[in-house]
C-alpha cells in the first residue's frame, strides 16, 4: 500500500511544498493590496486565484501527512485517500471562487470603477515572476499526484493570467479601455472553473470506487479467464484503494481438481494483474459451485 505514497515523496518533498504555499500566501495578499489600491477587479480576481491555489497546497501537505499513515483497525486500506478527499475540497472551493469572480465581473460590469493602470501592471509583473517560480517548484510533484497536478495547473493558469491582468493594465494605460479590466477578470474565471470541472470527474470516480479511467472492466475479465486453469469468472469487482493503488476481487471456476493446483492459478492470475493493469492487491476465491458437487467434493477434500 505504500507505492502511491512513495511516488508522493520521490515527486516533490514537503519543504517544497511549504515554499510554495508560503510564497503564494505572500502574493496573495501583495496583490490584494495592490488591486483594491488600484481599484482593479482582475488583479483582485487573480489575488483570489493565488490564494486557492495556496489552500490547495497548504491542504494537500496535510493530505499527504495523513495519507502516510499506515493501516490500522480503524483504515484497513490505509489512509491513501486522505489526497482524493483533499482534492476534492480543493477543486469545490475553485468552483465556487470561479463563479464569484463572474458575478463580480458583471456587477462591475453596470457599476464601473476608475482603475490605475500603473499599479496593475506593477503588482502582476510581480505575480508572474512568482507563479512562474512556484510552478517550476511543484512541476516534479505534478507527475504523481492528483493535489500536486492541480495545483501545479493552478499556477500555469495564475502566470497567464498574470499576463492578461498586463495586457489589461497596458490597455488602460493607453487607450483608457477599462473593459479591458472586466474582460481579463472574466478571462481568468473561464479559466478557474474549467480547472474545477476538469478535474472533479476524476476525483469522484475515485472516491465512489469506479474502475479507474485507463482500464477496461470487459478487458480484466477475459484476461481472468484466459487464464490457465480458469474455467469461468464471476462477480469481478474492481476499484481505487488511493491515486496509485488498485483492488479487485473476484471468483473464479477453476479447471482444476487440487487447491495445490489452484494456488498456482491464482498465482498466474495476479501475476496477469499486475503486469497488465498495476492492481497490486487481488482477492481471488474459487467457485466451486458451479463446477457441480463431484468436482468441489474433490477439491474440498484435498489436504490443506
């Protein structure tokens, strides 16, 4: 159980990750100061972005703390899925901060405010070095981690964004188009929420237990039974224990008459699992029923 959480660790440590949500928090509030100064809803808005972008790793950090823990009577799986619940918060707050900049978009919109360019393009010049930074910090981690990719997202989505708060400022600067603000503000909410609904599928699956998504369940099956000495396979179950780390139990029919013999089916039948589709844990039981009563009889009556 403990390979998701080893890909965690060898993809970003933890000092990186307290550098980055420090670095965001520090941004955020520059930006939010900047942007009410300035009386900018984009700089506000990408302020807003930057600071779920910090929760999100600052929550993801604790995630990962709790999802090193190992089983116990209370978490017999372990506590992997500590991330996928944490992801999901995440990616719910994202949501809802998206939609509120696009209420405020067009309540600005009917009720518009002066906006100094110069502090825009000062304060977001400063936001994209930052972002910039603190994606490259978390890139690595990204590759293994459903927090760390979101996040990681997060911050490309903010550097651009930052790009757009310039443009916009650059725009008032010299052309006084100050629709220019509203536009990025809306911009940059597109942005927010396509990376909350992108991302929120996945994390369901996870938690409801599907099949994960680079899997065939009809695939899992015939492989099962293709097995040698399988006859036929029943009641395949199949799920996510974490990110990383996959389960299934089924029954098979074997087509053999010992439990010595059956041991080593089994033993090919995991071995098929894990090579072909990464499920590490399999619970297997012969189905004895329906090879008829003379052929469990044989069976049961084997010396263990």
């Amino acid at each position: 159980m403990s390979a998701g959480h080893d890909h965690g660790v060898e993809g970003m440590s933890d000092a990186r990750l307290v550098w980055a949500v420090t670095v965001n928090m520090g941004l955020t509030v520059v930006q939010i100061v900047g942007g009410i100064l300035a009386g900018s809803l984009a700089l506000v808005a990408d302020a807003l972005h930057n600071f779920s972008d910090a929760a999100s790793l600052g929550l993801a950090l604790f995630a990962r703390k709790i999802g090193r823990r190992p089983a116990d009577k209370l978490m017999t799986f372990g506590y992997g899925r500590a991330e996928v619940v944490a992801a999901l918060i995440n990616l719910t707050t994202l949501i809802i901060v998206g939609l509120y900049l696009l209420i405020e978009a067009v309540t600005r919109y009917f009720d518009p405010q002066p906006v100094e360019g110069w502090t825009v393009v000062i304060v977001a010049g400063v936001a994209l070095l930052i972002d910039v930074a603190t994606a490259m910090l978390v890139y690595k981690g990204s590759k293994h981690s459903l927090n760390i990719k979101a996040a990681f997202l997060h911050n490309v989505s903010d550097a651009l964004a930052s790009v757009g708060v310039i443009v916009a400022g650059t725009l008032i600067l010299l052309y006084q188009l100050y629709v220019a603000d509203l536009v990025m503000t809306v911009l940059i909410a597109a942005y927010v929420l396509y990376q909350g609904f992108s991302l929120l599928p996945k994390t369901i699956k996870l938690l409801m237990g599907a099949v994960p998504d680079d899997v065939e369940f009809h695939e899992i099956v015939e492989a099962l039974r293709g097995t040698e000495g399988v006859a036929d396979v029943h009641h395949v179950h199949v799920w996510s224990l974490d990110e990383h780390d996959r389960a299934l139990e089924a029954h098979l029919v074997p087509s053999v008459a010992s439990l010595e013999a059956f041991e080593a089916v089994k033993a090919r039948a995991r071995a098929t699992l894990s090579g072909r589709f990464h499920i590490g844990h399999a619970t297997l039981e012969a189905c004895l029923d329906r090879q008829g009563p003379d052929h469990a009889a044989a069976m049961q009556s084997q010396p263990k």
